[in-house]
C-alpha cells in the first residue's frame, strides 16, 4: 500500500503548526508549492495538525506565525512585493530575530538580503535580515546541484539564477557546491543560515528531495512552540530512491 | 558554391535516411554552404510564410492550418517533421524542391520554436503570425516567462501582415499594444471555458483569493470557442455559431482549432483563396491529432492513448481532458535536454484526480521523483521501475483487457513509440 497515509482521526493531534506561505501570487515560479505541501504533509505525518496560510500584497499579516515558506519570483514578481515586503521588514525580522524558523528560496532569498543591484545600478533594497549582498549578471547559472552540509548531509536541487551572492560575517553558507554553482561563481558556497533561516537558490523543490531541511523547520517551530518535539515515522523510501537517482544526473 | 548547394543537400538528405540518421542534418549542410538557401526559395512563395510560435499545441496547430489550408485548394509548404528548428526548416525545403532548387507550393506554414523563430524572422519576415500561448516550459533554456514573451512579440514585429494573437493568454494578447503597421486578429474562449485554462499566474493563489488588479475589457475574437462536447465542438465567427464534428480529443486542442480556423481566415482573406467555410469545417473536423499529441494506438484490442506533458499547464490539461476512470495509468518522465533537467514543474501540477484510480506505473529517468510527488499528493502508486521497455512491458501485461493511458515527457514518447513500434502499428513520423 501506498505510504502516503493521512494520520487516522482517532489519534489526537500533538498540536498545530501554522505555516504561512510568503507572496504565493507572485513568487512562486519553480514549484515553490512544493515545499509548502511538504511542510503540510510532514507535519501531519509527525502527528500535528498543519494549517497553511497563505501572505500576498496587501493581506493583514496572519498571528501566531511558526513556519515561514517563500519563494522565487520572476523580475516582474519582485516589483510587485517590493513595498509591501518593505512595510512587513520590521514583523519578519522580529519572527526571525525571536528564532521562528523560515526558509527563503532563490528571489525571497535575495530581497531578505541587504540589497539586490541590477546590472545597470539600480538598487532593490532588501529588508536585511541576512548579511548577504546580491549583484545582477549576465550570466545565468542554471543546472543540477549537489551541496554538501554539515547539519543536513548531502542537499540535493537545481539552480537557475543570474544574481549572485555574497554573504557577509553575519551569517554562514548552508554547504559546499560539491556540482554546480551556487551562490556565486567565485566562492563555492551555497545558500545562507543565520538563527533558524534556511537561505538557498536551491528550487526542485527544494524540500521534497531534503526531507532533514523540513524536519529541521517542523522540529524547530514544535520546540519553539511547544518547548518539545516529539516525531512521527515518515516513509522516506521514495525520497531516498529518488535522491540516489538525481545525483546521477548531468548538470 | 550555391550553384551545387541544393543537388549537395539533397543528397546529404538521401544518405543520411538511408542511414536512419537526423532529420536537421542535411539542413545543416546547406545552411552552411548557401546560407541564402532559405530565405530565396521562402520569397518564391506568391503568399508568404504564415510562422507558428508558443509553447504548447504549436505541432497539432500547424498541422490543423496546413490541412484547413489545403480544402481551399492551397498548395503549402511544412515542416511536418517536428523538427521546428531554423535547420529543421531546410532540411523540410530540400526535401520539397526540385533539383533547380524551385518550390511548388503557394505559401509556406511553418512550426517554429520561440527562440528559433527569432532568428527565423530576422531572415525571413513572414506575412503572418501565430502566436498560441506563454507557459511556463524550459525555464533552464529561456530563462524566463517574461523573456519566452519577448521572443513572440519580436516574432509579431517582423511580422508584415497579420499578427494572430491569443485573447486569453495575457502576455501573447498584450503583444497588440507594441505592434503599428500590422493587422491584429485574436482567437478567443468563451467565458464557461476558461477555468479548464489554469494559467502559471492563478496557478497558487487559493480560492477565493482576490483576483489581481482589473483586467481590461477583452477585445473581439474572430474566431471564439463556445462549447466543447464529447466528440463536438461549436464555434462562433462571422456574427453566427457553428457546430462541428471534431476528431481531436482535449479542450486545449480544440481551442487551437479556433486558432488555426483565424490564421486560415486571414491568409483566404488576403486573397489567397475564398474561404468556403463548408469545406473548412468539414476538413477541421477531419483532423486527426499530431503524433504524441492524444495519439491513440490499439494494443491488445485496448486503445492505448499516448498524453505529451511537458510542463504544470500541458500536464493540468491532459489530467483535465482525459479522465482517468477505468483506465490503466502510466506516467513516464525523463530529464533529458528536450524534456527539460528541472523537475520543479511536477510539483505545480495537482494529481488529486489520479487519487482514487491510483497509478499502476511509473517509468522514466525521473521515475522516483514523479512516485515522491505521488506520495505527497497521496495517491498509490503500483510500480516504480526507471528503464522504459521493461517498465511498458509490465504495464501492458498487467493491464491486459483494460484501456491504457500514459502521460509522457517528450523523449519518454519516443522511447515509448520505438517499443510500441514492435507489437503494434505506430504511424511512422519522416
């Protein structure tokens, strides 16, 4: 039978989670539902009750927040949520600052930066809650990549961007480009964590393929809620075979 | 040089199908030796080159063109071989002159790749243009949605004559606001149909969310899909609504069918014949789908329907248009350069449809990466095995005296053809 049980009613929920989508409307273009789905399962799968809410421009900004999920976006896209993310920098940087945890991909990334510079010099300003400065290129990095981490083993996606990264003092990369190219083509380095943000190019999505990001998200929002956590018994047979099977593949 | 450039190419072409090789190659050979092979013999044409361009439904609606074209009486010129790149297109003339290098043929429908048909039209301006829609396909090639729409409004302003655009798909129907000197007509969807056409902007955001900021009101269609029935579809042009027997299955093709009916309009309007409009349903309802495109074969005395996805709207459609009860499911997907290396698309397409019949197989280079989106949309998955032929042998065997389906990547089509060549009749595409 199929793994992908939903937890049975008669079990009683270990409590909720509150995962809140940022700017779905707009920055969503490489499967970013992805890992949203994956939290939501996941967190039903280790015996809590996921509620998924979505934050678009001009939405009031939903309470209790424990899991933030937001995504990459085309240039366009990056206009639009442009003011908004500024009036919302102050909220954002508390929940980070108070350790709720988040993971940005690739364009919300950038903007949680301090600024992003296009290549013909303007500049988009980040709202700087991540040390890290994005300049605008020519060239666009796009392929398969394989980063090796310390704290989740060998992170698995695919890149495609032509900003490129460099991260300041105040944060460290997420891993090592074992293939590909990651933030930038200079230092080898991919992504960025700073308390519990996870900071990645990585889409693919990201956390289908890198069930241990996701449960680092779950566990941390369950202990900052909670003061424990307590997991479930997901089946990762797939995501092994499936991860075996992408590290094969060219870039 | 250019004297031999065409007797050369022919040859190329001859020896390289003996030799059961590419269908670009001998393209290549002229494109090197004569590189103004093409655009001498296209200007011969007393009525032009009509262009094809989007990124999905381009093959069936070319096809659909060219055969509306013919019941006028047209002789014309395609690329039918699906190899729709600038090459692709010399390769198909060398193999349609005579030895002179002459073309017998009154206008030229051409099948052409967004990024390809840039280069096509900075040679060749067309008369004419269709530009079918701007999904989300190959982001690792063109970068962009945003770009790939770049690509199609350059391709409208080389355009001399008359621009086809699609009303519904915002970015192709902007595309009018850039345009001058040419004639804009639009093809169009009544208002019932349009949630079967999810767009990658609504595609996330959640019933009930607010619709973004007011959309202009539409301009008139020429030609507007009103109804689509089971093997019938009802069409509005002209002031009047026709109904008509249609061979094509799935919504998404039977809107391009309003498509071609406006190219084929415009290119008869022009002068280049009168449209019988008799004739031309008569031959719209005649056309069959292109190969891969809903293709149906018969193994075992069961249809075996052939889906090409190759990107979350093509792959929302097909799941939409061919529902999946009491049949026997396979979805094979490759990641290979034609197919796209990012699997990131899988997870923009819902699979809640397949939940209660379950998937009996999964085959592919991205076997396991569909059977994990699978599983988080939580539907059942049979088998998992990663090499093509053996994975359909099972399915065919396990799904004995039941109809099949099998959604399909591009290359993963033609793995699949290749095999189903062996035990049954599979049209051969030259």
């Amino acid at each position: 039978m199929n793994p992908a049980e939903a937890p049975t009613a008669a079990v009683p929920s270990k409590g909720t989670l509150r995962v809140v989508q940022l700017y779905p409307r707009d920055m969503n273009i490489y499967g970013d539902w992805g890992n949203a789905l994956v939290l939501q399962r996941r967190i039903a799968w280790h015996g809590y009750t996921p509620e998924l809410l979505e934050y678009n421009v001009g939405d009031p900004f939903p309470d209790g927040v424990d899991i933030i999920v937001g995504g990459g976006g085309q240039d366009s896209g990056q206009l639009i949520i442009q003011d908004d993310l500024q009036a919302r920098a102050g909220q954002l940087k508390e929940l980070a600052e108070d350790g709720a945890p988040m993971l940005v991909i690739c364009g919300l990334y950038q903007l949680f930066g301090k600024f992003f510079k296009t290549r013909t010099g303007a500049v988009i300003p980040g709202i700087g809650i991540l040390d890290v400065e994005t300049h605008g290129t020519d060239e666009r990095l796009i392929g398969n990549v394989k980063v090796s981490t310390t704290e989740f083993g060998e992170v698995l996606g695919y890149e495609n961007h032509s900003g490129q990264t460099t991260l300041g003092s105040g944060v460290r990369p997420l891993g090592t480009v074992a293939k590909g190219t990651g933030n930038n083509s200079n230092d080898g380095h991919e992504g960025a964590r700073f308390r519990n943000i996870v900071a990645s190019y990585l889409h693919g999505s990201l956390l289908p393929k890198n069930p241990a990001i996701a449960d680092f998200l779950i566990r941390t929002a369950a202990e900052r809620k909670f003061g424990s956590f307590s997991p479930g018994a997901p089946d990762d047979a797939y995501a092994v075979l499936a991860r075996e099977h992408a590290a094969r593949r060219p870039r | 040089m250019v004297f031999y450039s065409v007797p050369l190419g022919k040859l190329v072409r001859r020896v390289s199908r003996l030799r059961g090789g590419g269908s670009a190659l001998p393209g290549l050979v002229v494109e090197k030796i004569d590189p103004g092979f093409m655009r001498r013999t296209l200007a011969t044409l007393p009525h032009g080159v009509a262009v094809v361009s989007g990124t999905n439904g381009k093959t069936t609606t070319t096809k659909m063109v060219v055969e509306l074209l013919e019941s006028q009486g047209l002789r014309v010129f395609t690329n039918r071989t699906g190899s729709n790149f600038t090459r692709g297109v010399a390769a198909a003339l060398l193999g349609e002159v005579d030895w002179r290098g002459r073309l017998d043929a009154d206008i030229a429908v051409l099948e052409l790749d967004e990024a390809h048909a840039v280069h096509f039209v900075n040679s060749v301006p067309p008369k004419y243009c269709l530009l079918l829609n701007v999904l989300r396909d190959q982001l690792d090639r063109f970068g962009e949605i945003d770009k790939t729409a770049q690509l199609l409004q350059h391709i409208a302003a080389k355009t001399t004559g008359t621009v086809v655009l699609n009303r519904e798909d915002p970015r192709v129907a902007r595309i009018a606001d850039t345009l001058t000197g040419q004639e804009v007509k639009y093809f169009g969807l009544d208002d019932s149909l349009l949630g079967t056409f999810p767009n990658d902007d609504d595609m996330r955001a959640a019933p009930g969310s607010p619709a973004p900021a007011g959309l202009p009101e539409k301009p008139a269609a020429d030609v507007v899909l009103r109804k689509v029935g089971a093997d019938s579809a009802e069409f509005e042009y002209d002031g009047g609504t026709v109904t008509t027997a249609m061979k094509l299955r799935g919504v998404y093709n039977i809107f391009n069918a309003a498509a071609a009916m406006t190219l084929a309009r415009s290119i008869c309007g022009a002068g280049a014949a009168t449209a019988d409009h008799a004739t031309l349903l008569e031959a719209l309802s005649k056309v069959a789908p292109a190969f891969g495109r809903g293709e149906s074969l018969t193994v075992d005395g069961q249809p075996l329907d052939l889906v090409l996805v190759k990107n979350p709207s093509g792959f929302r459609l097909g799941l939409k248009s061919f529902p999946a009860g009491g049949y026997a499911t396979m979805i094979a997907i490759n990641d290979n350069y034609a197919d796209g290396r990012d699997m990131s698309w899988l997870w923009d397409v819902e699979f809640d449809s397949l939940r209660e019949g379950g998937v009996d197989a999964l085959t592919g280079s991205r076997a396991y990466d569909m059977a994990l989106r699978l599983q988080y949309d939580q539907v059942p998955v049979g088998a998992v095995e990663t090499d093509i032929p053996a994975a359909l042998a099972a399915f065919i065997r396990e799904g004995r005296g039941k109809p099949k389906r099998i959604f399909c990547t591009y290359t993963a089509m033609l793995a699949i053809r290749r095999e189903l060549a062996k035990i049954t009749t599979v049209e051969v595409v030259s």
